[in-house]
C-alpha cells in the first residue's frame, strides 16, 4: 500500500506534533508517524514541567493549543538567579520590561493532552500508530519514499519532504547519513512536584551547584516543579531516597525561599548528554527539535529552540509550492543559524561555567552575577533569550499573523 502527502512527519512528541498543527492550518496534506498507539501518551508527555518562553505562548496560543489546556498555568513573573557559595544574584521582573510575564509554566502531560485535543481536529492529517521509522526507499518522482512499520507489516509512505522530529536517538537522522556532536555532562536531573509553605508567587528561581542546577518553577495548581542536577555517580543514591532524605536535600540546594519544603511526589531521572545534528537538512529532509539538538535544561531552552524550529520551517513551507524545494531548505537552516547558534552557547556554557568548582572562578561568578543585576543592558539580554525571541524569530512567536 503506498501513500502520498505533502509532508511526513516522524515523530509525534511536542515539536513533531506542533508542527502537524502548523501545517494543516496552510492546507497542505500531512502524514504523522508516531511510536505511541491511540489513546496512549508518548512517554514525554509525563509530569515534567516545561517553562513555556512567552514567544512560546503566543504562538501555541495561535495555534489553538494553549486555549486546550484543562489545568491552570504557572505565570512566570519573575526570575531569581544565584549559585551556592558565591554571592550576589540576579533578579528580573517582568515589570520592568511592560510584560505581565516572562512565560507560564505547564505540565508536559497536560500539553500532551492539549495537543492530543488539537490532532483530533485536523481534517487533513493522517497518524500513523502505532509505526516505527524503518528505512529510505526510492521514489520515482523524486521525492522521499519512507518505510514504515505498523501492526499490519510494512508500508511505504511518499512525500515531498520528510521531517526528523524523532528525538535525541533520532533514526531518520542516521538514516539520512547526518552525523552528531555530543558531550555528556556526567549530570542527572532529578524532576518532581514539591510542596511548600509558601505557595507560588509568579517567581522561579535557578540556583546553581557543583553538581549542577536546582530550578523550582511556579506551577498553577499551588506546587512547586523541581529540578535538581547531581552528579551522574550519585544518581542511584539520590534515586533510593525516601521522601524525608529528598527533601532534606532540596532544601539545602535551595535554602529557605520558598519557606520549609514539606511534600513532594514521585520523582523521576534524566541522564544529561548534549547532542547537535552537524547540519539541519538534506535532500527533501530536515532535522528539528531534540533530533536536530538536545541540549541541557538549564535556562529552558529546549522545547522553546524546538518550536521556533518547527514554526520556521512552516514559514519557508508556506512561501513555496514545493515543501521540499533545495532553496526553502536552505533558506530555512539560513534562518535557523543564529538563534540556535546563540541558543546552544548559552546554554552549554551556562551548563559548564555554573558546575564548575574550582575557587578561581568563584569570584569571577559572583562578580558576573553583581554585574548583570546591576546593568539594565545585560538584563535585557537575558530577558530577549529567556522569553524566546533571539534572532529571526517567527511571526506566531511575535505575536503576529502568519
């Protein structure tokens, strides 16, 4: 059985599927390819807590997805930036910039089901699921045969652009013959909800250690989300702490800003590798989102990196007839290079400069720290990232029709 679409998307997690949404709203016929069976969550769509940069907002907003969520947001009001043992810290206040936020913090199940809600309404969209990537086939019209297999045995799919959103391992990636850079930051984050005496106030704050970082992040149902980096050796000690020992931790990390931490839920582990694509496309193919670079968590960057991916390759899309054009394409990793170029700076030397111990560069952080409290400009630079709008952004992210 062969099918044809506009465009194939392998990958249906929180780019893969925003993009699907993207697409359909230019009319174009697409095929989502996605590991998880119907009415099943992909595993990504777990409790995380993902900060949703205000670029972000808009333009899921846009897209209709924000209007589907069933729980309340986070609203990001604020941000409190320190390191254990150094001192001075940066504060910034969406205030001072004419914004009522800087993002909103949502559950990533909850945006699983929102988009879930959003992919049931697409009338052009075909889901393949439950279907695994299997190969590249030939295509003689020249554009890209795709083999999929599903319940049923294998099929080929054909389109004239196939997009890698498959994530970190991605096997469209490696099939594509494009190779990764990758640096393992023998870290691994530890992601909960905690409770505390004092509720959330619109303020996350990141706090940097030896081992890595500890962000607590103002969730709408009156928690806190968590998370806390330890050293990769430490994970399975961390791992088999009973509630008391994990608290009692958190609290030494975080000291006493948000009052005594007294409850938290269940708690779950990521090993931290950073993993970069050398390119972002090849003939009628694209690589974004966590396919294209998975990046440390610090800062939040990377569902935010991933959407500005999707929403810009669905702007070159819709300029061309062809989805696949060799001249969208370019246009399309042009555009790309550098938010992410600056985005993945940031972040891994972020990642690094704030894990590392040596007392020489103690008072080099905490002089950067006074420093960047106390100078609007660099502020305004941390803002410009922190809210998502960092190079050639995307109409929807500026709030702008597309």
């Amino acid at each position: 059985m062969k099918e044809r679409h506009d465009v194939v998307i392998v990958g249906g997690g929180l780019v893969g599927a925003s993009l699907a949404i993207a697409l359909d709203r230019q009319g174009l016929d697409v095929g989502l390819v996605e590991a998880s069976p119907a009415g099943q969550m992909p595993a990504v769509f777990d409790q995380r807590n993902l900060s949703f940069a205000a670029a972000t907002v808009n333009a899921l907003t846009a897209l209709g997805v924000m209007q589907q969520l069933r729980t309340p947001t986070g609203p990001i009001r604020r941000i409190h930036i320190s390191r254990q043992g150094d001192f001075g810290r940066v504060r910034l206040d969406a205030d001072d910039y004419g914004r009522a936020m800087f993002g909103q913090v949502v559950v990533a199940r909850d945006f699983g089901e929102a988009l879930e809600a959003r992919l049931d309404g697409l009338i052009r969209l075909t889901r393949y699921r439950p279907a695994r990537f299997v190969g590249f086939g030939k295509d003689e019209a020249g554009h890209r045969a795709l083999r999929i297999a599903d319940a049923d045995g294998e099929r080929t799919l054909h389109a004239r652009l196939v997009v890698a959103a498959d994530g970190t391992r991605s096997a469209v990636r490696e099939a594509l013959g494009i190779g990764v850079e990758e640096h393992d930051y023998g870290q691994t984050l530890f992601v909960a909800r905690v409770r505390a005496t004092q509720a959330p106030d619109g303020t996350a704050y990141e706090r940097f250690c030896d081992t890595g970082p500890t962000a607590l992040l103002p969730r709408g149902d009156r928690h806190w989300g968590v998370i806390h980096g330890v050293a990769r050796d430490e994970a399975d000690a961390v791992a088999a702490l009973d509630e008391a020992a994990w608290l009692a931790r958190l609290q030494h990390a975080v000291g006493w800003r948000i009052g005594r931490l007294t409850g938290s839920g269940d708690r779950s582990a990521y090993p931290i590798v950073r993993v970069v694509a050398q390119r972002l496309v090849a003939d009628r193919a694209v690589v974004l989102g966590n396919a294209a670079q998975t990046i440390h968590p610090i800062g939040a960057q990377g569902f935010n990196l991933g959407l500005r991916d999707a929403l810009t390759l669905a702007e070159e899309i819709a300029r061309r007839d062809d989805p696949g054009d060799a001249a969208s394409l370019a246009a399309y990793a042009t555009r790309r290079q550098e938010d992410r170029e600056r985005t993945l700076a940031f972040s891994d030397g972020l990642a690094r400069l704030t894990a590392n111990p040596s007392p020489l560069l103690k008072p080099l952080r905490s002089l950067g720290l006074v420093a960047v409290d106390a100078q609007p400009s660099l502020q305004s630079f941390l803002v410009g990232g922190a809210m998502g709008f960092r190079g050639d952004v995307p109409a929807l992210c500026r709030g702008e029709a597309a």
